[in-house]
C-alpha cells in the first residue's frame, strides 16, 4: 500500500515530462523518477522484487490522476 504520494517535476522547464515521485511503504521512504515513458527509476528504498509490479502498477494510476487528467 502507498501512503503519502507526492511528486514534483524533475525539471525547472515543466514542459519537459519527468517526475519525482516519494511515498511510504511499510514505514519506509521510497523515492524515484517517473519518465515520459512510464519506466520507473527507483532511486532510495528499492521495494522488494515481488513487490514491484504491484507497486509500480499503483505508481500509474496515481500519474494518471495526477498529471494526465
């Protein structure tokens, strides 16, 4: 479960597509990199492997409401 998304533009020009993402998951700080083309860059706190389809998956959604509504 994702508690506590956040994001922010990974470029002073925000026209430029890339993102920042942070949220807690089972206590710990995660952090990473949203690009243009969906890959995730997971960058502090890298979820476990089983872990990451869900995650990642749940990550999209949250861009699609956030940026791409």
């Amino acid at each position: 479960m994702i508690l506590h998304f956040q994001l922010k533009p990974l470029f002073e020009n925000k026209n430029i597509p890339g993102w920042n993402f942070s949220f807690y998951h089972k206590k710990q700080r995660v952090t990473g990199i949203y690009h243009q083309t969906g890959k995730i860059e997971w960058t502090t706190n890298v979820p476990e492997q089983d872990e990451i389809e869900a995650l990642s998956s749940q990550i999209h959604e949250l861009m699609l409401y956030h940026v791409y509504e």
